[in-house]
C-alpha cells in the first residue's frame, strides 16, 4: 500500500507554484531565482553578528565564501523580497528553506531555465516526475540549488531510476533485522514495525519516511522518494511521526530486555523533521532505556542545506538528555562532498563540536557526486579534500559507503573504486618527482571505514581486496559476482561474501582482470625480493 508522509507545511503543488511564481516575477524584471538566493545568501552570511569570525574559520578550513554578486538588479531583488514577504535572515531559519525548494516538474523546468541541468538531464527527470504511479517527490534546497553540479547532480533522478532503486537494499525490513511489536490490545491490535536489527550491539530506528533534502540516489527512496510508509509489509504496520509515541514507548520495553545493546540510530527519512516537543517526547521515553549509553542521530540536516534545524531549542534538549542521563549523543551526518562543508554548515558544525557532541561523516560514494569514473585524479581529490576539511573542523570521517542501488546512475563500480581507494589508503611521504609538490595527506582525513552495505552484510573495502577476491562474469544474466572472503582465521575464510553488480563492457566484464592483476604483482612481488 502507498499512503502520502504527513506534509511538510506546503504540498508539492503548492510549493511547485510558489517558486513558479517567483521566478516568473524575477525573470519578468530581469532577475533569477539563482541571483535571488545568491542575494538572500551574501547578504545573511555578512550581516550575521559573528560574520567576520566565521570567515575567518572559513578561509583557515578552506571553506568557500560565497561571493556577494554586485547586481545591477538588486533594487528589483529587493523589491521582490518584499513582496514575497522575505527578509534577509530568513536564510537561517528552516522554514525558509523547507518553503522554497524547488519541486515536481515546475522545479525542474525552473532548473533548466536557469542552466543548472542541461536539456537532456532534465528530459530523462521528467520521466520519473511524469509517471503519476510512482509519484517520486523532487526536492531541491535552495542551498544545493546554488552549490556546485557535482552537488546539485546528487538530487536530480535518472530516467531509470525505477529500474535500479531497491525496494531494501540494506535488508533493514527483513524478518531477521526486524522488530515488531503487537500494539493496541485485542480490539484494534496490530503489528508494528519498532526497529532494525544486524548487529550485536546496536539498532537502528526508523521513525518516519519523510525527507525533503531529495537524495536520487537514497537508499531508502523507495520511501523516502516516493511516499510510502517506512516500515510497512505483509504483516507489519509501519511508522510515521504521529505513531512516534507508541514506537518508543515499545522500543524501550524492547530495549530493557535485550540489554546487549548499547547504542540506537534514530533515522528516516530525515528524523529531524520530527519538530522539537516530538524529539522531547522520544528523548523523555529513552531516558527510561536502563541499558542504552548512545543515541546516534543520523541526519543529513546539518551538510545538506537544513543547518537553521539546529535551533535553540534542539540543543537545549539535547544537552538536558545528557546531562541529565549522562547518555551521549552523536551525530551521523550524511555529505555528498566537500562543497557541501559551507559555511552554513559551519556554524552547526562549530555549535555540537564546541558543546561534545560528535560529529561522524558518512559519504555515499557517487557517481558525478563523489567519484568521476573517468577521471581517477578528480575522485581522489574530492575525498582528500573533504578528508581534510572535515579534519579541521572536528568531524571525523568516519563511514564511505559504496552507493547502494547497482546499475543505478550514481552507482560506482567495485574494481575502478578499489584503485582509486589504493591511493587513498597508501601515499607517498615525499615530494613528487618533477613538480616537486608534496601530495599525500595526514592519516586523519581518511574514513575510519569504506564499506559496502547490502543484506548479506558489512563488507569492508580495501585495496587489497583486489588480490583476494574473485569475479564470475555471467554474460547471459548481464551480471558479475564478486566473491570476498571474510573473517579470515587458520581454518580460512568463515565467510565468503557474494556481492553482484550489472555486467558494463569496459569496466567489469573481463573475467580475468583480477587475476591479470595478481599476475603482474606477483611478479614484482618475485623481482623485489
Ligand atoms: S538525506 Fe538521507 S534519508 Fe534524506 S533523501 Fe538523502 S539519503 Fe535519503
């Protein structure tokens, strides 16, 4: 069954009709919507008090500053704002930008207009946005909207998006992950989804499917893109925030008894969504989670343009739940790369860091996001860069996850990313021959793992897996298997991991490009001994 998430204040339609008009009456004076956002975004960042501080930390990051275009139009600009009801600081406040995100095929047609997305790019969205059964819900912040295409790429659907999305490509609803719970007694009892188990020691809690930051390449876009509610199956009710309630309030008398776990992930969609006496509601019930010692959050709020959903009074609560649990909060904050580390984000950043919490990275690794099949160079760049940005603000990288939907647009296949991975993992400690320039960076911009995520588990990624692993091209079934050994003890290998992907000519179809490869290094192994 497909039911709508509680809406975000303005529907699709509605939103799609805002921005339309205010393009119309921006483009009717001259004016655009990217020169709009650009004036609303200079004029807060340099009128916030602690402005000049900020920048500061910027420039010493390597964060970019967005420049203040002089605009012959800003008289118009202005002009517009006041029309529309909009002022300067409306840029830190969530609502601003939860209001103005571009949506449906109005907001494509919005992007196209303006040379964000090239005619063919948005030719292939509209097919998604078009087909009325899949009802798939384009969301573009205007922060994205303005950051470079390597991020904007991030949120615009491929034509085959249905073909490739999985409807649970990490296993979380399966019978052997999922937690239920019988809720509402005899008269109206039902079976309700609680959490997600894989581990020993921690769960993760899906609260809501509702997200408006509009990942193409979601994991969960199944939901999160298409309106479903998460959690929902044969025999299984799913949650939303107005179930949140009796979710906790189950999820701690489950918790109480399984006192192996130490740690939950609240998720989505975006659980910050969830406003703030919901998320005290939660905290208030977890206070009574006897075992639990870790809330992790996993956001993409503070890296993908909702950073104002830090606000006043989430902090507050936070910082009242540790203190009064001495239970730690951390955040798991999903980025597309380093051009995302803004100063916007910044301010968020510095606000949890500067007050213990921890910020973890988790980066999906994407196609035309993260990762440039064609351009190895670029890829590594983009991830020692944010490596290195995210170094000097205390975030730890923590998790690069392989993107989850193979075959899909953003995907990045195995072997091309093991050898870019290789140089990430290994680096010279000298100046390079010729030009001279150091080009290694310091082991703490690299991820604490690189993983592949599917239900048959957490596959570790490294360089090496190259010499270890197998392939079976099946050229019939148009598909490789890669065969990865595990937990490896005297006895071998106690698992052999088998992990697929679709058969592409020239990137992975040759089947003995691995052992090609181990025949080459074997034999330097031979010469340099
Ligand atoms: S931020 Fe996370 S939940 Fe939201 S659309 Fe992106 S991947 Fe999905």
């Amino acid at each position: 069954m497909k039911t709508k998430n509680i809406s975000i204040r303005m529907s699709e339609g509605e939103q799609e009709k805002r921005m339309l008009t205010l393009c119309s009456k921006l483009s009717r004076r001259g004016g655009t919507i990217s020169e709009f956002f650009n004036h609303l975004r200079t004029s807060y960042l340099n009128n916030i008090p602690d402005s000049e501080e900020l920048k500061r930390q910027a420039e010493t990051a390597g964060i970019a500053w967005p420049e203040m275009k002089a605009s012959a139009r800003e008289k118009i600009l202005k002009e517009v704002m006041a029309e529309f009801g909009i002022e300067y600081s409306d840029w830190g406040t969530f609502k601003f930008h939860i209001e103005h995100r571009l949506r449906g095929i109005e907001g494509l047609r919005i992007l196209l207009s303006e040379g964000r997305i090239t005619a063919a790019e948005a030719a292939e969205a509209e097919k998604i946005l078009g087909n009325k059964n899949l009802g798939y819900d384009l969301s573009i912040l205007p922060l994205n909207f303005l950051l470079p295409k390597e991020v904007l790429t991030k949120y615009i659907p491929a034509g085959n998006y249905e073909e490739f999305r999985q409807k649970d490509p990490y296993g979380l609803f399966i019978p052997t992950a999922k937690i239920t719970a019988e809720v509402g007694g005899e008269a109206g009892g039902r079976n309700m989804y609680i959490c997600s188990r894989k581990f020993k020691d921690v769960v993760l809690v899906n609260i809501h499917a509702n997200c408006p930051i509009g990942c193409a390449g979601c994991y969960k876009g199944f939901y999160t893109r298409e309106g479903r509610v998460i959690g929902e199956g044969s025999d299984t009710d799913g949650v939303t925030l107005a179930t949140m309630g009796v979710q906790m309030y189950e999820l701690v008398k489950w918790l109480n008894k399984n006192p192996d776990i130490k740690a939950i992930v609240i998720s989505g969609g975006e659980p910050l969504m969830a406003p703030n006496n919901y998320l005290g509601m939660a905290l208030e019930q977890l206070k009574n989670a006897k075992h639990l010692a870790v809330v992790r959050i996993c956001t993409g709020a503070i890296f993908q343009g909702l950073q104002p959903r830090i606000d006043d009074g989430l902090f507050q609560l936070l910082k009242d739940f540790r203190e009064e649990t001495g239970k730690e909060i951390k955040f798991n904050t999903h980025i597309a790369n380093h051009y995302q580390i803004t100063p916007e984000a910044l301010m968020a950043v510095k606000r949890l860091v500067n007050n213990g919490f921890t910020i973890h990275s988790q980066l999906p690794i994407q196609e035309g996001v993260s990762f440039f099949l064609d351009d190895p160079a670029k890829s590594l760049d983009f991830m020692r860069k944010l490596g290195s940005m995210q170094n000097a603000l205390n975030i730890e990288p923590y998790k690069y996850i392989l993107d989850m939907n193979p075959g899909s647009k953003f995907y990045v296949y195995l072997e091309p990313f093991l050898k870019v991975l290789s140089k990430l993992e290994d680096r010279p400690d000298k100046p390079a021959a010729g030009t001279g320039e150091y080009t290694g960076y310091s082991d703490l911009v690299m991820p604490r793992v690189v993983n592949i995520l599917y239900p048959g588990g957490n596959i570790r990624l490294s360089q090496y897996l190259l010499f270890a692993m197998e392939k079976k091209v099946d050229r019939e079934q148009e598909k490789v298997t890669y065969y990865i050994p595990s937990n490896i003890t005297d006895k071998g290998a106690e698992t052999i991991f088998k992990y697929a992907e679709p058969l592409v000519e020239g990137i992975n179809d040759d089947p003995e490009s691995l052992s090609k490869l181990k025949r080459k290094v074997y034999q330097q192994l031979q010469n340099a001994m």
